[in-house]
C-alpha cells in the first residue's frame, strides 16, 4: 500500500465525507432502483394455488391467478419487469407445448398484460421446461441438435411475440439462436420485438433449485456441451460480440455472482445494454445462512444488488425484486 505522503494528509481525509448519510449519499457512485430489477416467476399449467418450492423459500410456481396478483404489484412497486418461465402439463422429445398459441406462458403473457398493463413482460426461449429428456433443444441421437433446434426456438419467440411479449429472451445457448429470432420476429411482423440475449451463460453449479422448480433437470448428461466453461472470459466476449452482431438489442451475463468480472469486462469492451442474473443457488444460499442468523438479509441483497451495478449491470433478474424494491421504497420515505 502505497503511503500518504505529508503533502497530502490532512489535506485529503477521504473519511470527512462518509460522516453522515446525507453526505455518502451525495458521492455515491452506483445507485440501485426498483426500475433496474426484474422478477422471474414461474406459471405451471393447471395449478389451482401457488406451489412453494422446497430449494427456494419465498420462492412459488404460480397459478394464472396468483401470477396476475404478482404482477399487480411488480407494477404498483416499480419493478423493471417480469420474467416469465412456463411449466406445462405434457412435455415430449420436440418440447411442442413451447409455442402453441395456449401454452402456458403464452396465457400468462395475456393474463400479466390484463392484471398490470404497464409492466414490462419479458420471456423465457428455450426448450428445457418442455422436452422429456430435459435438454435445451432437439435430440439427434443423445446430443443436441444445434440447427435443427434454431427452428423451434425461432417459433416459440414469435408465438411469445403473438401473446404480447414485450421482449424475448432466448437463453439455450445454441449458435445463431439471437439471428433465427431476429429474422423469424421481423417476417411475423414483430421488427420491434427486442430480444435479449443469454449472451454468457455459464455451466453453472448454481442453478440447481432452478431446475427442481422449472422441473427441467436433464434426463442424462449435462449442458456442458452448449453452456460456457466457467474459466473462460475471452469466449464470453466473443459470444457476445456474435450476439450483437446477429442483432441482440440487450446482452446478459449469467450467473452474477462469480461472474461480476466477465459483467465488467462485456460493458467496458461494448458499451450496450447489460444485463444479469442473480440465479437460484445465489438466492438460495443467501436464504440459507439468513435463516440461521448468519447476515443480515436486507444489507446482504443490497449490497450484491449494488455490485452488480458497480460493476456495469443495466438490468438485474432477481428473486429478490419484490423484496429489494420494497427496502429501497421504505428507504426512499426515510430520507424525507
């Protein structure tokens, strides 16, 4: 550590302005809003209540109606947005539930749109919640057809777009997902469909209670072989240059947390649109040891939240938007 010479201090007392709150609120320099957060939610076909899921406590598989309800006050609140995962009734090998015109994310599309007109819905594109064998695409023997899967993705985004989404996301991490989307939403008619793009999704341990709750485990194997190896960060860069290029308005880095360096390094080298997820395991570890004492909850998510917007998030997908939103409202009145 380099020593304060005798020119500086006392001169420079870095502490004169972190002594009351007025002040460290006047040189902050990442703020955190409601606006920047958006809520995934799950929607099960059929459900008559919510279902709480075990790995994921605060955590439910909506209904139709609890997820209107939930949407209700994401808008009341503020929130970014919603993003929707669906669970069907059926799944087979072609995941053919994805896009049909009453699939279930397509109905919970058109009930969030009724339930909260101005909220953002965004989508989930991908095949895992639909297949049988649990895979993001279409099997050609036991491995994942790239091209073939393109097609089917490239149709749930347009049947999402014909619900009312207001963004798509596709998220299987197949080559050339984010130019089959963008081409097959522009011939529909849907030119000014965004999409954002799971541009750095990474083969992340910390996505397992999000599998017990979307029940998309896969039936053999693993995704290791489409999703990103965890020590590499050149490659995210160039995933997500590709993005770009094939017309992504948004890009994302998932998961967040051992993450923040590729976050950093995708808004500095591209200057656009950034988003992140803070995934289930995060959520779920933070839940665990709050539960047991071991941090203060509220200071703990908004001291993660704040990070990834230092270091460079745009939007943060977060199990605790409803949570964090209403901290910093209840922290807003306490400033007046």
């Amino acid at each position: 550590m380099t020593p304060v010479t005798t020119a500086q201090f006392p001169k420079t007392r870095l502490r004169r302005l972190r002594q009351a709150p007025a002040l460290r609120r006047l040189v902050e320099e990442s703020s955190l809003t409601a606006a920047q957060l958006v809520l995934p939610v799950f929607v099960k076909e059929g459900l008559a209540r919510p279902e709480p899921i075990p790995s994921m406590p605060g955590v439910v598989r909506h209904s139709l109606k609890s997820l209107a309800v939930e949407a209700a006050r994401a808008q009341a609140l503020g929130l970014g947005g919603l993003l929707v995962f669906g669970l069907p009734r059926k799944k087979d090998a072609q995941g053919r539930g994805a896009d049909a015109a009453s699939g279930i994310v397509q109905q919970a599309v058109r009930a969030v749109k009724r339930a909260a007109p101005t909220l953002a819905v965004m989508t989930d594109v991908c095949l895992c919640e639909y297949t049988d064998h649990g895979h993001c695409g279409v099997l050609r023997g036991r491995s994942v057809a790239n091209d073939e899967t393109l097609e089917r993705l490239a149709a749930i985004a347009v049947s999402h777009a014909r619900a009312g989404a207001d963004l798509v996301a596709p998220s299987a991490m197949m080559d050339g997902q984010v130019r089959a989307l963008r081409r097959a939403l522009d011939a529909a008619g849907f030119a000014e469909t965004p999409i954002m793009a799971y541009a750095a999704k990474y083969a992340s341990a910390f996505y397992d209670p999000f599998r017990e709750a979307a029940c998309s485990a896969p039936a053999f194997g693993d995704r290791r072989g489409y999703q990103m190896n965890p020590a590499n960060l050149d490659e995210a860069l160039r995933e997500t240059a590709l993005d770009i290029e094939e017309g992504a308005d948004v890009v994302m880095v998932k998961p967040a947390l051992a993450y923040l360096d590729v976050v950093r390094a995708v808004k500095e080298r591209f200057h656009w649109p950034t988003a992140v997820y803070q995934v289930s395991g995060e959520y779920a570890m933070l839940k665990a040891a709050a539960a047991r004492g071991w941090v203060d909850e509220p200071r703990a998510v908004q001291e993660l939240l704040t990070a990834m917007r230092r270091a460079g998030a745009d939007i943060i997908m977060t199990y605790y938007a409803v949570t964090a939103a209403q901290s910093l409202m209840t922290s807003q009145r306490g400033r007046r």
